[in-house]
C-alpha cells in the first residue's frame, strides 16, 4: 500500500496519476494483452472517477501509481471472475433456493457437458431430416413416469401454471381454496399468476378449512377451472381440512370443467422410504383424475429448473399450441439434464442412488455421524488449539426448496465456536473462501451439517474453514 495523502481534496485530485501514466505500467500492459484493451482502459478510468470522488468527500486514499494500478487491475479481474460460482452447502438443507436447488446427477452433468460442445439433434427428425419437436426429448419418458396422456415442459413451474391457466380460464373464473393462495417464491404469488393469466380468482373455503361444497357453490356458468395447490413452504396443522385430488376432480367432471393440480415439488417416489411424511406424487395426481398437473423439476425430482405440466392429451395439446408455451420454452442444455434424469428414474432404485437430493435424503442419520466425527476429528488436527472450539451435536436438516414444509431429518452437526463468540465474522470469512463456504448459525456458533456435503468435499471444507479461522483469529493455523 502507498503513502496516505491527507492534504486538501485539490492537492489529493492533483496527486492522482493520469490515465495515461497508469497505461505504461508493466502490469497494466500485461493486463492489456490478456484481456484486451478495451476493458482494461474502462476500468482504469472507473477507478479514477471512484477515487477522485472519494477525495471530493474528504476521504483520505491512495493516490500514488502503485495502488491505483493494483486497484484498476482488481476490477479487471473482477469482470473477469464468474460471480455464479460452485459453494459448498454446508447449511443441512437439501433442496437450498439460494444455492441453486438441487444438484444434478453424474449423469445430467454428462448430458449437458456433450450437449453444450457441439451441435445436438434438439428439433430436428432424425429420420426424415424435417423439423421437430424439442418436448420429444422427455413428452414419452414423463407419460411412462407418471401415466399421463401428454406432458410438455416450460422455463419453470410458475411459468407452467401461468400458461395453464391462460389456456383454459382467460376471461373467465378460477376457483381456489383460500388456504391455497401460497406465495411461489420470489414474491411470486398464486393470486398474481392467475391474474396475469386473464382469469377471475374466487376465493372458496377458510384458510385453515375447504370442504367439497365451498368448491360446488362457487361454481357458476363463468367458470372454467378448478385449482388445487401444493403448500410449498408452509403447513397448516390442527384444527385443518382440504378436499383430496380425486374428490375434487369428481366433482369437476361432473360439472363438465377440468382441475389443475400445482403438486409443487415434482416427487416421483415415495419420500415415506426416507422417514418422512408421504409426499403426492405426479403418478398419484394424474391417477386421482386432475386433468392439469404441474411441478418443478428441479425440487424433488432432482433435475434442472424446469416446469413439468402433465395432464389429458387434448389439454396438453391446446397448452403446446399456445404462443406462450414458445416464449416459456426450455433449452437444450435443460432438455439434456431434464432428459438424463428422468431416465434414472425407469429404475427407481438407481435413481435413489444416483440422485443427489434423493441420496441426500436417503442417507441414515448414523451414517451422518460418523461423516460428522472425522470432520471434527479433522479439524481438530488442523485447527489452532486456542481461539476455536469444536464440538458435536445433535440437530435437524431440512428439505428445502418449498418441500415437505415443516419436515426434518435427524443429523448430527459440527459446531464452531471463536473464543469472542463472534459467529457472524467467521461465517462471513467462510463465504469468502475459495469455494465459498456456506452454513448455518445457532447458539452463537457456526454450524455445519455433514449431510449437504457432496462427495470429495470434506477435505476442501477443512482447508477452507482452516483459512477462515486463521483470519478471524488473525493468526496462522497449521495446515498440516
């Protein structure tokens, strides 16, 4: 670091050196030739303009060659670095929104890493060379699946309720339980899609009880669709009722109108195996007799982000026909993740094993523990012995991502503890590591949950929360 100036801001401009100066520095130039002279110019001048507005303020700040350079060539490198980058989820919850949901099987990454090196047969017929359809890829994968008539897929699941919706209810009314008008994510709400869609909400029931006569009274020559939608977030216990799928589509079909189901998270097994409450399945919906069901694919299917609608042929068809289903159209890449996965899924056992969130999920808490003593016997061994405490104990993961609201998993959690108790510095310190490092605080400490981690990340943990100590303790840790 330079010499701090501390004279008046007129002195301090004047001391700044000229853009041209700065572009006859060694390091400059090199930077020049790597990454072009364009952006290496700009940013010189950006950071030029945040110092001298810096002095205006009365701000004390580096004015000599030296660190203005090392200042200008740090904005290069970050323009330069990818700010979507891989973390290690340390958190315990599986399905993490901010994380990026779930994570692909090896074989979805395959998929998408041959898809994206070259050219793929996406809509084209490989037989007569003529013009195709991308929803072929996975239209028979999901009708075997689930025994749907029809399927085809969008960007993502409030994008396939929306389309839904517009086809079969614009201009017209939608009923809804009121203890169905969740908030999707984002601030995305169910009253807002529907709408967006052109459609009239009629709100029926209590938020905590809907009977089969709230839906039947509130039926006029106006409307056109019934909803049912997964809680996704959020539960409703006690003293609660709801109207099951095939009641409902029961009563629809008798009145001649179609029912969509938004099952939310997209389960094609039983999650009951895993110790927690049944979640409905696609196969289950479609079964009960809803004519429309969506889902995410990238919740407990275990796939990329994509919106799942399946149902009756003729409805699907209209849905595909829509010029909205073009603008929500998925991509190859997500084709090919999409694709790959739900080939796993024509085993059922492969795909518990090859799934990441369903191998997550499936996990028993004793092997959990064992992950969680060599992670404290681990760092132990790297840690400094004064400043940090590691110790073990008993916690919950969760699912995640609007899943099985309310469920846990039993695990047992590796917690730190900095001797000033400071949690937060210390999982900040994480975040900026190398991969980024993010977990939970609870009691004052940081918790990691072994049950999040990935294969072949343990030891990168270990390093990673090594460094970060050894900042927080303004130290040096042994990284033996």
């Amino acid at each position: 670091m330079g010499t701090l100036y501390t004279e008046d801001k007129q002195h301090g401009l004047r001391r700044l050196p000229a853009v041209s100066r700065i572009l006859q520095d060694e390091r400059v130039q090199e930077a020049i030739t790597e990454h072009g002279r364009e952006l290496v110019v700009d940013c010189v001048r950006e950071t030029l303009d945040r110092l001298r507005a810096r002095l205006k303020e009365g701000e004390t700040v580096p004015t000599d060659l030296s660190s203005v350079v090392q200042e200008a060539l740090q904005a290069v490198e970050r323009w330069r670095t990818p700010t979507l980058r891989r973390v290690i989820n340390a958190t315990g919850v599986v399905l993490h929104t901010g994380l990026g949901r779930a994570v692909l099987a090896e074989a979805a990454r395959r998929a998408v890493a041959e898809v994206a090196q070259g050219h793929s047969i996406l809509e084209i017929d490989r037989d007569t060379g003529e013009r195709g359809d991308r929803i072929e890829h996975v239209r028979e994968l999901l009708r075997r699946l689930t025994g749907a008539e029809d399927a085809t897929v969008v960007n993502n699941n409030a994008g396939a309720v929306l389309l839904a919706v517009t086809v079969l209810a614009q201009g017209k009314e939608v009923i809804i339980s009121r203890g169905q008008l969740v908030e999707i994510g984002g601030a995305f709400r169910m009253p807002d899609i529907i709408a967006q869609s052109g459609a009239r909400l009629v709100e029926v029931g209590t938020t905590n009880r809907t009977r089969l006569s709230d839906y039947e009274r509130a039926i006029t020559p106006d409307t056109a669709l019934l909803i049912r939608c997964h809680p996704s977030n959020f539960r409703i216990v006690g003293f609660s009722e709801e109207v099951p799928a095939a009641d409902l589509a029961s009563l629809a079909h008798r009145y001649n109108l179609p029912v969509l189901d938004d099952v939310g998270s997209g389960c094609l097994v039983d999650t009951g195996r895993f110790g927690l409450e049944h979640e409905p399945t696609l196969q289950e919906s479609v079964q009960a007799g809803c004519d429309v069901v969506t889902c995410s694919g990238d919740k407990l299917l275990g796939g990329p982000q994509a919106g799942i609608i399946l149902g009756r042929k003729e409805i699907v068809q209209r849905i595909r026909r829509h010029p909205l289903h073009r603008a929500l159209r998925v991509d190859k890449l997500t084709l090919a993740a999409l694709e790959a996965t739900l080939r796993l899924y024509l085993n059922p056992e492969e795909a518990v094993q090859e799934i990441p969130v369903l191998r997550t999920l499936a996990t028993p808490a004793d092997d959990i523990k064992r992950r969680a003593r060599r992670l404290r016997q681990r760092l132990q061994a790297i840690l400094p012995g004064a400043g940090i405490t590691v110790r073990l104990r008993e916690g919950e993961s969760a699912v995640g991502g609007g899943s099985l609201p309310g469920q846990q998993l039993p695990t047992t959690l590796v917690c730190l503890r900095l001797s000033d108790g400071n949690a937060q510095r210390l999982a900040r310190a994480l975040r900026w590591q190398e991969p980024a490092v993010f977990t939970r605080i609870e009691q004052e400490e940081v918790v990691i949950d072994p049950r999040t981690l990935l294969e072949g990340e343990m030891e990168t943990l270990v390093q990673a929360v090594a460094r970060a100590v050894t900042q927080c303790l303004g130290g040096e840790a042994n990284h033996a």
